[in-house]
C-alpha cells in the first residue's frame, strides 16, 4: 500500500513538471502610447503583455492579473515600438583596409557577431536585417535567438550581397585577383558562398539555379549588387533580364529582394525590375531625376536611408571642411584633367552634397523610408588609430538615424514611424511587430520624456522589451570582445 502510495505521489509529481509554465505577465501602467502607426499619441494607456504577445491595449487599468504579473509604472513615460535598422554589418568581413582584422578574427565571428547585435539591442533596437556579411556566422547566431539561447535582437540575414565577389575583389575593393594572398582568396569565396562575380556572367536558366541555390542555405532576404560597391566608376552588375530573374526567384521564395547601385541608370533598371527596398538610394554619382522618384513612389519601393551620416555632428563637420576647402581653392588654378577635377570635387565634398540632396528630395517626395545605417564592425580596437564615428556603431547609429531623419525634413512622429513600423514592412513583418497592436509581438521602448517634442529624448530609455521579456540593457553585451563602454 505504502509502495503504491508513493509511486502515485512520484508520478503526480513527474506530471507537474511536464505541465508548460504559466506565461509571464507583465503591465505597463498609465503610459503614454506612440504606437507607430502615425496616429495622435494616446495618454493614461494600460498595455497587457502575455508570454512574448501584446494581449490587451486599454485605458483602464485591467483586472484580475496574476498575483505575480511584472507591473511597470508609465506615469508620465512615453511607449514607442522597439526600434528597426533595416541595413547593418555585424559580422567581420574584412576589406582592403581591414585584412589584419579578418586574419586574427575571422575564426570568432560568430562571437563578434553576437557581441555586435547584443550593442543594438542595448538601445532599443529589437529587430536589425544585416544586408551584407558572412553568411554562416549570421545564421548561427540568428537561429541562437530564435531558439531563446542568447539574448539578442530579431535578426534577418543576407550574406552576401549576390554578384559581388567577396570583400578582396574587383567589385567591391577594385582588388584584382593577382594581387590576393591565399588567405584573401579562401575568405572571398567564405564571404561569396558561391554567389559572387561569376553570377554576373550567367544566362537566365543559369542564374535561376544559382539563385536558389543561394536561397536554399537559408538567409531571409536577397541584396545584389545593382553596381558594383563604389561611386565611380560606377558598373553596372546584372542585365535587365538577370535582374528580373533575381527578383522573381526570390519573391518565388516570398523573400525581400533589395539592391546597392550607385548609378541612375542602374537604379532605375532595378525599380524596373520590381525589387522591394534600395539600401542607400541617396548614394547616387548624380542628383535624382524627377521621373526616378516618381517611379520609386508609384512602386512604392522602399528607401533605406543612412541619415545617421548626414545630419548630426557628420553634416557639421563636412560644411566646415568644404568651408575651408572653398577657401583654399578660391585662387587654385582650374584642373588640367578629368582626374583633378574628381579630387577637387572630393576636397570640396561634391559627393556628399549629392547624397544630402537626394535624401532631401525623397523625403520632401513622400517615399517610404526606413533607417539603415551601415553600422558595422570596422577594424579591431588595437588596429584603429582613431575612434570608430559614433554614428557608425552599434546601437547608438540607430538612435542618431531616427534623430537625422528630423534634421533631413520630416516630423519626428515621422521619423518614429520609419524607424518602427516602416522598417518591419520592409522585413515583411508588419503582421508580427513594429507597432504596438493586440496580437503582435511585445517589442517596446519605454522613454522617460517625449520623443515628439524632441526626438533626441528617443535616447532616454528606462525599459527595453524584446519579445515580452525585459532586457538587462546594462550588462549587454554580455562578452566584450570590441566594445568598450562610452
């Protein structure tokens, strides 16, 4: 009898152990709502968060929660949706300028990797799409997040940017194949994983293959070079009938399909084509055409803008140093050539006024944009004479993008809104975050004073939320590797 009792209490037991826990709860009280669709800012809000979903948003504080519901108080805060930077690098990936770096680092990218999304998380930002990197060390630490065994932000990875031959090649460092070590030569085919140069020599049926082989090892969106990496001489990379194969193959998968070019004529090729988001689209070698935008517009083609990198601290310093180049310049003789024309334009930072008006004009035109810095990696801290521009690193260049996008011509509910819910649109994950709605994932922002009357407040930040759970902003990134605190 006393054997039976006890092997019923042992299986009870047993039993209760298997039973799923009751999700976390977790209230936040009389909070100001931002929620990211544009919409007037509702105040004395109660939002509800079961598990890692927004169950109830009300205005009255709801009744019957668990005895040990997580409550946060709101009073006099402001509730924004986490933060979306649609273009980041978050892995080593080395270039003409940065070999030492991928030699000594190359082999701990997933730990870079991880260091480097943990920064972004850190300010707020929930969900990054890195447009350009190495390929295996991103889905790794992707799927870690997935799974719940590291913390970090919701990841969407490219690799490599599809036609490009690696970082020590002729399209994206101008690095002929002659000049390479075997080291360059074994990373560039790490970093391509078959996806590179030889792509552009490609027939269509050939490239159908190659696409989906490409798609087949897993990244969540294709970026192809449209050009080749740099401004001049800008080259054009895929034909107007390969482009359209990249796209279709690509939306065959229901996959975001997104292009670099840096020329019109190339931009215009790729709209045509019916890609989903320009990275960049304001680094052009000329000023937009009217028509070109009124395309993007029509389309309604996403605009991934570095803002971080025209207004702000970067704008200053480059009216003063075209300041005192003009100054310098003012009695020069005229260039004798083609060449000293370009690098007088450079002096007097021809192409940065390019880009500034072009990220003007778009704006001013209405398209859709979203931030996307190009935060990244860069060299290690022991091989950098300088410090890396704060509007490059991780996290912080996100915030600074949003802030930019005021500065450049829009509201700051505007600015919000691409920095939210624009960003998960072009993740094609509008339906699951980047607004705070019923049923949709608890990515938030709890700021101590208004980001409308201010958008730098976006900066004061006494809550991160990313899927429900609270995040010990603090202690990320948990292992430091290139990051040294402010």
């Amino acid at each position: 009898m006393l054997r039976t009792l006890a092997s019923l209490i042992l299986a009870a037991l047993l039993g209760s152990l298997a039973l799923p826990l009751a999700a976390q709860t977790t209230i936040i009280e009389n909070v100001t709502l931002i929620d990211g669709n544009g919409g007037k800012p509702a105040a004395g809000m109660y939002i509800t968060v079961v598990g890692s979903e927004i169950r109830v948003i009300s205005n009255t504080a709801p009744a019957g929660m668990p005895a040990n519901a997580t409550r946060v108080p709101g009073k006099g805060k402001f509730l924004v949706p986490g933060f979306i930077d649609t273009n980041v690098h978050a892995s080593v990936y080395g270039n003409s300028r940065r070999r030492e770096t991928a030699v000594k680092y190359g082999s701990r990218n997933h730990e870079l990797v991880e260091e480097f999304v943990q920064r972004q998380l850190k300010y707020g930002v929930t969900t990054i799409r890195d447009s350009y990197g190495s390929l295996v060390p991103l889905l790794q630490v992707r799927d870690a997040i997935k799974r719940g065994d590291i913390v970090g932000p919701r990841m969407l990875v490219a690799g490599n940017i599809v036609g490009w031959g690696g970082p020590f090649s002729m399209t994206f460092s101008l690095m002929e194949e002659s000049e390479l070590t075997l080291f360059q030569e074994q990373w560039n085919d790490a970093i391509a994983q078959d996806a590179g140069e030889e792509l552009m020599d490609m027939g269509p049926e050939e490239l159908r293959v190659a696409i989906n082989n490409y798609l087949d090892k897993g990244p969540d969106f294709i970026k192809y070079g449209g050009t080749s990496h740099f401004r001049y001489p800008s080259l054009i990379g895929f034909s107007v009938r390969a482009q359209q194969v990249i796209v279709e193959e690509t939306h065959k998968r229901d996959r975001v399909v997104e292009t670099h070019a840096t020329s019109t004529e190339a931009l215009r090729m790729a709209v045509e084509a019916g890609i989903d988001l320009i990275q960049h689209p304001e680094i052009l070698s000329a000023p937009y055409p009217e028509d070109l935008i009124a395309m993007i517009v029509e389309r309604d083609v996403m605009c991934g803008l570095r803002s971080n990198t025209l207004a702000g601290k970067p704008l200053r310093d480059h009216q003063a140093r075209r300041k005192t180049a003009m100054e310098e310049l003012d009695n020069a003789p005229p260039p004798a050539t083609s060449a000293e024309r370009r690098r007088r334009q450079t002096r007097l930072g021809h192409w940065y006024e390019i880009e500034l008006a072009n990220a003007r004009a778009l704006i001013k035109a209405g398209c859709h944009v979203t931030i996307a810095t190009d935060n990244y990696q860069g060299r290690a801290p022991e091989f950098r004479r300088n410090l890396k521009p704060e509007y490059q690193e991780a996290g912080i260049g996100s915030l600074l993008a949003i802030e930019g996008l005021v500065e450049l011509g829009m509201t700051p509910m505007q600015a919000i809104v691409a920095g939210t819910r624009n960003g998960a649109i072009a993740a094609r994950g509008l339906d699951k975050f980047g607004t705070v709605e019923v049923g949709k994932s608890a990515d938030l922002v709890l700021l101590d004073a208004n980001p409308l009357r201010d958008i730098g407040n976006i900066r004061k930040q006494s809550m991160v939320m990313a899927r429900g759970k609270i995040i010990d902003t603090q202690a990320l990134p948990y292992q430091r590797i290139f990051y040294t605190s402010p």
